[in-house]
C-alpha cells in the first residue's frame, strides 16, 4: 500500500466514525445535554475541518501531519509555504 493509499485508508476511517458518532449524538438527543454539546460540537467541527485540510494539502500541500497537530501550524507548514513556493 502506498502513502497515499494508506492515507486515503486512514481519511475513510475517520470519515466513518465521524459519521457513525454523529448518528449516535443525534439518536441520544446530546444537544440537550448540558455543558458537554459545545465540546462535541466543537470535537466534530475539527475533524471535518481536518479532513477539508487533508483534501486541500493532497492538492497543494503535503499531508505529512498527524491529525492532532494543532491547525495554524498544519495551515502555515504543510499549505502555505507550499503555495508561496
């Protein structure tokens, strides 16, 4: 398997819990939960943008990243040096 293969392996994973944890929140009705919907929310904002950065370094960038980094540095080190070069 390539790197990139593996890496598009790793993104449908991810893409698959993310949509399968989503299903889960909805069917417990989270959003009436107090004090813990905006952490969800904002763990599950992340990791689309995450995946929007992934796409977009494939195109213009580079994805050697691990998904935890933090995203001004994905964005400044793995995108735009790319694309002022």
């Amino acid at each position: 398997m390539t790197k990139d293969q593996q890496q598009k392996y790793i993104q449908g994973q991810r893409q698959a819990w993310l949509s399968m944890l989503k299903n889960c929140l909805k069917e417990l009705d989270f959003d009436d939960l107090e004090g813990k919907a905006w952490q969800v929310q904002w763990a599950l904002e992340r990791e689309m943008i995450v995946q929007k950065l992934r796409e977009v370094c494939h195109h213009f960038g580079d994805n050697d990243w691990p998904e935890n980094l933090n995203l001004a540095h994905v964005i400044e080190n793995h995108l735009n040096r790319h694309l002022r070069s």
